[in-house]
C-alpha cells in the first residue's frame, strides 16, 4: 500500500508539475500567502515550521485535526465546481446557435439595403443625364461665343493697328496693341489653324514696324550729330514712348541710349582730356554743367518720357560713368602732377556732388539699392564714439553719437562711389601726406614737452592725461573719417598700419620716453635697479614733480589703450567687410600695457627703495641688548614718513584711474612685506625683549600697510578686499616667527611641534634662520634640525621628498586662531 500511494504521488506531481509561466499566472488570478499554494512547496520543512522543538509535538493532534478540516472543505469546494460545470457544454452549443442564427438575419437585411441602394443610385444617373448633356452644351457654346468674340476684336484690331500705324497715330496705338497683345494671348492654344497664326504673325510684323518706325522718328528729331529739333518734343514722340512700353524692352533701351548720348555729345567736346577744363583744379565746371543740362531737360523733355523711365537719373547716371572714365584716364596720363590739396579738392566737390545725387533721386536705375540709416546712440567724450558727419551734409535726423558698430557711409547713399570710385588708385598721395603730418605732429608733441616741463601736480583733480594724447586721437578720427568717404578699401588698411606706427612711436617717444630716470637705471623701459643708496643712507628719490609727471604718463598710457580698442573697433566698421580681418591694433595695445606696467613698477620701486635705508638700520641693530619695549622704533617712524610723503601724492594722481592705485598698492605690498621679512631674519640674536619689541613695529607696520590706500585722505575708503588680504597674510607670517623665536626652545620636541603646527613653513633653511634669531649653538642647532627632520609629516606619494614641504595656505581666521593660540602658550610659559 505504501508502494502504491508513492507511485500515485509521483504521478501527481508530474501532472501538476506547470511552467514558470503558468505559475506566475495563477499567482496573480489567486494570490495566496499559504504555504501549501507555494509551487516548490517542501513538505519536510513546512512540518518542521509547525514543530519546530520537541515541546510543539505535543499539539500534534489539533494540528492533524485542522489538516484534515482544511482537506474536507478543499474536497467539497472541488465537489461544487465539477457539479456545477456539467451542464456548461450544452448552454455554450445553445448560446453559439443563436448567435448563427443572429449573424444570418443580419446579413440578410444589409443585402437587402445594398440592393435598394443600387436601385436609387441608377435612378439618379437616368434622371441627370439629360442634365449633364445640357451643362456641357452650354458651356462649349459661351466658349465659342467667347472665342468668335476674341477672333472678331483680334482681327478688327490687327487692321486697326496697321491703319494707325501707318498713320503714325502712336496714341490710339498705345491702348489698341496692348488689347491686341492680351487677346492674342487668349489663342497661344489654336496656333496650329492657320487664320490664327497668321494672325499672329500679322501683330509680330506690326510690332517690329511700329519699334522701327518710333526709332527713326527720334532720330528725326535728336539725330546724333548736330543740334536738336528747333520745335522741341512733339506730342507724337511722347505718344511714341508709350507704345515703346508695351513693344520689346530692346526698343526702349535704343530710345534711352540714343537720346542720352545725343544729350551729352556737347559734354564729351567740352571736356576732352586735352582741354584745359578737364583737370581736377576745374572739376567744379563739370558738375555745372551737368546741372544745367538737367534743368534743361526738366524744361524741354520733362513731359516726353514716362515718369517710370526716370530719365533725368539715367541721364545723371550715364554723365557719372562717363566722367569716371575720363577721369581715371587723365589722372593716369598724368599722375606726377596730383597734390594732396589737389586730389581733396576734386575728392570732395565729387562726393559733394554724390551726395547731391543722393538727395535729388532715388537710385532706382542703379544695382545697388539704398541702405537704411543708422540709429543714433547716446553721446560719447571718446572720439571715436562720436558720429561721422560730413562738413556739406547732414546726413542724421538729430546730433547723435555712434556707439555702435555700423556699415560705412557709403551704404546710406547709393551713388556713393559712383564717380569717387576712380580717386582710390591715387589715395596713395593722401596716405603719404598723413604719414608726413603725423610724423611732424609726434615731433611737435616731443618738442611742446620738452618746453612745457612735466604737469604740475594737483591735490583736486586726478592725474591729467597729456593735452597731446587727445589731439592725436581726434587728428586720427578726422583722417579716418576722411579717408572713410574716400574708400573703404585698401587705403582704408594703409591708413591703419599708418595709425599703428605712429600710436608706437607716441608710445615710446612721449610716454616712456619721459618717465623719469635715476642715476643707477640703464635706460628705456628695461630697468633693472632704479634707486640706490647715497651718502648718509638717503635713497634716490623721485620728486614730487616726477611722481606726478609718472602718474600722468599712466594716465594718459590708459586713456590710449581704452581709446585704441575704440579706434580698432571704428576701423572695422569703415573697411570693407572682406578686409575686417586685417585691422588689428593688439600690439599697439599691449604696448600700453606695458607702459602702463613700468609706470606702476616705476612708482612702486620708488618707495620700496625709500624704505631700504630703514629696513637696513633694522637689521644692524643690537636686539640682544634691548633691555625694554618703548614705543616704536626709529626704522618705523622713517618707514611710515615715506609712505606718507609718497602714497597721497599718487593716490591724487591716479584719482581716475584707481584700479592701477589698487594695483600699485597691491605690488608695493607684495614687494615690501618679503624683504621685510628678509631683514627680520637677518636680525641676530634676539631677546625676549627686542623680540616684542620687533613685534610691536611688525604690528605697527602692519596697522600702516592696511591703512596704506586711505593714509593721509581726508576720505577714509575700506581697502580692497585682495589687498588686505595679501597684507594679512604676509604680516601675519612676520607676526608668527617672531612669536615663534619668543617661545622657549625647551623642551626641544613642543617647540619643533609648535613651529611645525603654528608657522606652516617647514623648509629647513627657514627653521635654521630662526634658531639664528634665538641666538642658539651649533650643537644645539643640529640637533634641533635632526628633530625637525623626523617631525615633519610624510609628504604624499608621487611627490619628492625634498627638505622643503609646502603646507596648506591657512586662511586668516586660521592665523588668527593660531595666533591667539601661541600668545595662550607664552604667557603659560
């Protein structure tokens, strides 16, 4: 028995046995959290949950009995399912009979629709039929009616228009064949009957007569040579130009040609290149000329040409290229005898002339059309901000400053060029000139110097910028403005390489020519040691005349550089958009930099070397014999009389430009607190006494430095936040190693840790030079740096081990702490 209910439970574990998929389904239609529905159910463990000890067995009997509960009711809800499931089979056959029998009676009535449908849609056909046929009836008869129309009106108007033709009736022509022309249009699709081509062919040949016909008319009455009809335009040659509208362009072209070179055959005998009036100097005469001619014009022929043949532009058109012909060539033959007055003269009647034009027409007869004028912008005292206007024109609606960049004039005026255009090959005259008078403005600059003597100072006002400086600038905008209205091409590029020559040499000649120089400086602008000491420990100092004349040399180098960047910009505006990339004045940029830089370097070393004397009576005094702390040293007071005697003076000086104040503030700084720091190393040995008192002048020192920007100012102004932070630091550093050589060097391992944890230097040469300041042995020295060398950190793999470990810049609040830190352990010492 047991054999057997093993096989049948086998058997039923391989029917039950379903896919991962199966499973997965039933688990979500029946979700269950008992264990007997789990798919790898395990009987042992599952019993070994309900006993889990010994002690549970003894509710065995309640467990079986619940079992077997469960299995009851699970057998009598299997029960109910099958019985309820036997009579399914019969309804589901029942269910699908009638929905068969549904589907047929359905299909049936929708034949039956289908079927009417058809019925009607026939009946509809039969009955617009007829209709149909009577549509088209209709309108292939309005088409014909319309076509016989058209044919009658073509036919009769063909045998008009060769009546008023040969009639010379142009004015009942001038309608008639544009109707012609139109109807004819209406039978470009039954060109293969013959009546109708010939037809057509009748209107080309009355076409072709009626342009060969008005042309001999105007060359009746304006014949090529000799004067014009004693009776001026007649009605019939107007009437002939509207005919000329509707016949072949080429028509009106000849009649344009024809007449306009007939109007300036007097022109061209008048001022043949061998005539006197055809040089530059008489250039006034053509543009009268051409003036009359065009009021004559307007008086006799006003009226004889449509107004949409703009015939008074085409004939001011046709005189601007044929002067610019005759121009070029004359000025070709002899190119020796052109001036720069000259060659301005005719350049200006010319564009004055241009700009004539420009106001009289529209430029419609011209390929380029006219540009929109530019916005003006707010006004400017930089120069080359400042609005180009022309001395004869007025070209701005209002007195505005262009701030922006802007197409050249040249676009505002369409016949700009026009005539002008032939001067450029010769604007090498111009640009020689500029070059000669800008070369003799730099040497009377250099020479007005030299007589004036440097700018005196003032306590009211920043430092001046050189009167020459603007003048240059303003004579640079005239010429750029000038040569702009000539062309905006390659002269416009030799102009600017002429501005960058001498924008150097009034670099070089006016502004480093004329810094100051000590008797130790080697020349130019490479200085290597400005100051040195005299007799009595007095350092060569500038005056203040020349610590003015440098701060206004200063000014005025930042001044060029601001007002360079805006010629730069300018210039790219005037050139022609394919040369934009050759203006390029960064060199002549960075020139001023760098005077900008010595000027600063100059002012700076000034007062470092004033200060040298003091720093050298500090080092050489006996601090081991200092027996109490006074007051401040006598190095102070001196070091604190020269900053006052200087820093006002360039404060005021640079007024305008207190970014390079900030700057000299900031390098003075960073030049002075590092040798300050050098002497103090050199002090040898120290006290505890001179030791606080070298830390009451650090301090002093440093109360200066922070007040170094504002001292001596009736305005107290908080110092920039990068400069105190560089005084903070460096004075702070003094600050440290002096209380570092007051802390006791017993025992040696806390003070080597002191050193290490408050200084953040651990370079071995700077621990020796403060064992120096403490005045110890040899001896003890080197076994203080054998210690030192064992306490320091462990540098980072990948670096060298050197003897020198650059430590983490603590901020200033943490020098502050370690500060207050180190003054805790001294006084506990």
């Amino acid at each position: 028995m047991e054999e057997e209910e093993l096989q049948v439970v086998d058997e039923l574990e391989a029917v039950l046995h379903l896919s991962p998929e199966v499973q997965q389904a039933i688990e979500q239609v029946f979700p269950s959290q008992d264990a007997l529905d789990r798919a790898d159910f395990n009987a042992v463990e599952y019993i070994n949950s309900l006993f889990p000890t010994e002690q549970s067995l003894a509710n065995i009997d309640d467990v079986v009995n619940k079992i077997r509960l469960k299995i009851r009711r699970l057998d009598d809800n299997i029960r109910t399912v099958v019985r309820g499931q036997t009579n399914v089979g019969q309804d589901g056959r029942q269910a699908l009979e009638e929905a068969q029998k549904a589907i047929q009676q359905l299909f049936g009535k929708i034949k039956d629709i289908k079927d009417k449908a058809e019925k009607s849609e026939q009946m509809v056909k039969e009955i617009t039929r007829d209709i149909k046929q009577l549509d088209h009836a209709k309108r292939h008869l309005t088409t014909s009616i319309t076509t016989l129309n058209h044919l009658h009106m073509l036919a009769g108007g063909v045998d008009s228009l060769e009546a008023m033709t040969r009639r010379r009736q142009y004015g009942e022509v001038a309608n008639l064949l544009q109707g012609v022309v139109n109807v004819l249009e209406h039978f470009q699709k039954y060109m293969g009957i013959p009546q109708i081509r010939q037809l057509s062919e009748r209107v080309k040949a009355a076409q072709t007569e009626l342009g060969q016909q008005i042309l001999a008319d105007f060359e009746e009455a304006f014949p090529a040579q000799g004067t014009k009809r004693p009776g001026g335009p007649s009605n019939v040659l107007r009437d002939a130009c509207l005919v000329a509208n509707v016949l072949d362009a080429r028509i009106k072209q000849e009649i344009i040609k024809k007449f306009i070179r007939q109007h300036l055959s007097e022109y061209l005998v008048l001022f043949q290149e061998n005539q006197d009036v055809a040089w530059l100097d008489k250039i006034d005469r053509r543009y009268a000329w051409i003036k009359r001619q065009l009021v004559d014009y307007e008086e006799k022929y006003g009226r004889m040409f449509p107004a949409e043949w703009c015939m008074t532009e085409r004939i001011a058109v046709e005189f601007c290229t044929v002067t610019r012909t005759d121009l070029s060539k004359i000025m070709r033959t002899r190119a020796k005898e052109i001036e720069v007055k000259l060659l301005l003269f005719a350049i200006q009647r010319t564009t004055n002339f241009e700009g004539l034009l420009a106001k009289r027409f529209s430029g419609s007869t011209l390929m380029d059309s006219a540009v929109k004028k530019p916005e003006p912008s707010p006004p400017s005292t930089n120069p080359f901000l400042e609005d180009e206007t022309g001395n004869d024109e007025s070209t701005l609606d209002q007195d505005g400053d262009l701030d922006r960049p802007k197409k050249p004039k040249a676009p505002e005026n369409p016949f700009h060029g026009i005539l002008s255009k032939c001067f450029e090959p010769h604007l090498y005259v111009y640009i020689e000139s500029q070059d000669k008078n800008l070369g003799e403005l730099i040497d009377r600059f250099v020479a007005d110097f030299k007589a004036q003597g440097p700018p005196r100072c003032s306590t009211d006002e920043g430092g001046a910028v050189l009167p020459s400086c603007a003048d240059l600038f303003v004579y640079y905008k005239k010429c750029m403005v000038q040569c702009s209205q000539l062309s905006t091409g390659e002269p416009m590029i030799a102009l600017s390489t002429i501005f960058q020559k001498y924008l150097r040499e009034y670099a070089w000649k006016i502004l480093s020519g004329n810094l100051p120089k000590t008797s130790s400086s080697s020349g130019g602008l490479t200085i290597t040691s400005l100051l040195k000491e005299k007799e009595g420990n007095e350092a060569a100092k500038f005056t203040s005349e020349e610590l003015c004349l440098i701060c206004s040399i200063l000014s005025t180098a930042e001044y060029c550089l601001a007002t360079t960047q805006q010629l730069e910009e300018k210039l790219k505006e005037k050139v022609d958009v394919t040369l934009v990339e050759r203006i390029n004045l960064t060199g002549e940029m960075d020139t001023f930099s760098t005077v900008i830089s010595n000027s600063i370097q100059l002012l700076v070393q000034d007062l470092d070397a004033a200060c040298d004397p003091a720093l050298t009576a500090m080092s050489k005094m006996q601090w081991q014999n200092v027996e109490h702390v006074g007051d401040q040293s006598p190095y102070v007071t001196s070091i604190v009389l020269h900053i006052k005697q200087n820093v006002p003076i360039i404060r005021d000086s640079l007024a305008s430009t207190r970014k390079y104040f900030t700057q000299f503030c900031i390098k003075f700084a960073n030049s002075f607190i590092p040798k300050f720091i050098n002497h103090l190393f050199r002090c040898k040995p120290i006290s505890m006494v001179g030791a606080e008192q070298l830390l009451l002048d650090t301090h002093s020192l440093k109360t200066v430095l922070l007040d170094l920007p504002s001292i001596g100012s009736q305005v107290v102004r908080k110092a920039p936040a990068s400069y105190t932070k560089i005084v903070v630091k460096g004075m702070t550093r003094a600050e440290m190693i002096l209380k570092v050589v007051m802390a006791p060097h017993e025992p040696s391992i806390v003070f080597v840790d002191n050193y290490i944890k408050l200084l953040a230097d651990c370079n071995t040469e700077t621990f020796q030079k403060i064992l120096d300041m403490k005045g110890l042995k040899r001896s003890e020295q080197s076994s203080m740096l054998e210690l030192f060398r064992q306490r320091l950190p462990t540098p980072p793999a990948g670096m060298d081990n050197t003897n020198s470990i650059s430590l983490s810049t603590p901020t200033p609040e943490q020098e502050s702490s370690r500060i207050r830190k180190l003054e805790k352990l001294i006084k506990r010492l």
